[in-house]
C-alpha cells in the first residue's frame, strides 16, 4: 500500500496501526478502537436518536471495517474511510428501519471527503468469511472474556450479521430474552473496551 505523503500526522499514525493490525496485532485493532469508538458513536447517536441502537451500530461499524481493513487505501485518512463505513452502515439501517431518506454531513478530516469508499460485493464463501471472521480481532480477546451465552449471542449478532428475530430462532430463546441478553452484553463489551484503552496507556 502506498501511503499518501498529504496526510497528516494523525493520519500517518493510524496507517502504521492499520498495517501493524494486518500483521496480526492485536493492540493496533484495540487502538484504533478506543481512538474512533466515541467520535463514532456520538455521530451514529445523532444520525438515529436512540443510545441502544448507536451503541449496536457502534460495534458494527468497527466489524465491518475491520473486516475489511484489507481494503483500506492509505490514499485517504483511516478515519475517512472508517466515519464513512460507519455512515453508510447507519443509513442502510434506517432505510430498512423506517424506509427514509438521510442526508449526512462530511466527518473527514480535511479535504478528502470526496473519496468514495467501496466494499467489494463479492459474497466471500465461507471459508473466507470464517477467516475475516478471525481477522476481526475488534473484539475478539474482549468477546471472549463474556460468559458463554454472552460470546454467542454476540458472535451471531455482530460477526454473523443475525438479525434478533433470526438470533431468537437459532437458540430457541423468546425474543425479548434476546434483546435483553444483548443489551447487557454490549454493555459488558463498552466496559471492557474501556478496560482494555486503560491497559494500553498503561503498558
């Protein structure tokens, strides 16, 4: 990948995390998280009015791009491509959710708001999702300290894309009992990502 010499420091610094991130490094997925995960999630509680379901949209956002950090062209700033992802996300909710049009502001950090960002389309198959899957280091220590129901409900909601209706049919649980049981769950995650940014000062 060949870095943009126009960006800015902070810009720079988040590419050497991205590149230290596909190498395997867990440490640069939890900073890039702990750095991007309340600028995203304040935005994303703008966009949809409703603290659960930025919260949700948060830790989505952070799925999907990570699982595709592959993808990510240092011809822009990580954050452009990140706030973008986190954008498009949260607009695709909505439409499903309420079928509206939504307009929304550049989140950039200078003047490559133009950029278009592009995922491919190309349905991986499974074995290939497993594997970003695995890539998807976001929370993959964190999940795995949650009790065992916890790390399910999760790993189909947020790595598997469950809706909760298809999440309540997989495990044969009321679907209020799974609401509920994610609702917590996120929380616990928010916790331990806060947990894990104090480890990393600290370290």
């Amino acid at each position: 990948m060949e870095l943009n010499p126009n960006l800015s420091d902070k810009a720079q610094q988040d590419f050497a995390l991205v590149e230290s991130a596909l190498k395997g490094d867990e440490k640069a997925f939890a900073k890039l998280l702990s750095k991007y995960k309340d600028a995203i999630y304040f935005m994303l509680l703008k966009m949809v009015n409703n603290k659960s379901d930025a919260e949700d949209l948060t830790i989505e956002a952070f799925g999907k791009a990570f699982k595709n950090l592959h993808q990510y062209s240092p011809s822009y700033a990580f954050s452009t491509w990140l706030f973008k992802i986190a954008s498009n996300n949260c607009i695709d909710f909505l439409r499903k959710k309420k079928g509206v049009h939504v307009s929304i502001e550049s989140n950039s950090d200078s003047n490559d708001s133009e950029q278009t960002v592009r995922l491919k389309s190309r349905d991986p198959n499974p074995e290939e999702k497993l594997i970003r899957i695995q890539k998807a280091i976001l929370l993959r220590r964190i999940v795995h300290k949650l009790k065992p129901r916890y790390r399910t409900l999760v790993e189909l909601r947020y790595f598997r894309e469950f809706s909760y209706e298809e999440i309540a049919k997989e495990l044969n649980l009321p679907l209020g009992t799974v609401k509920a049981q994610l609702f917590r769950a996120r929380e616990m995650l928010f916790k331990m990502i806060e947990s894990t940014e104090i480890d990393d000062k600290d370290s």
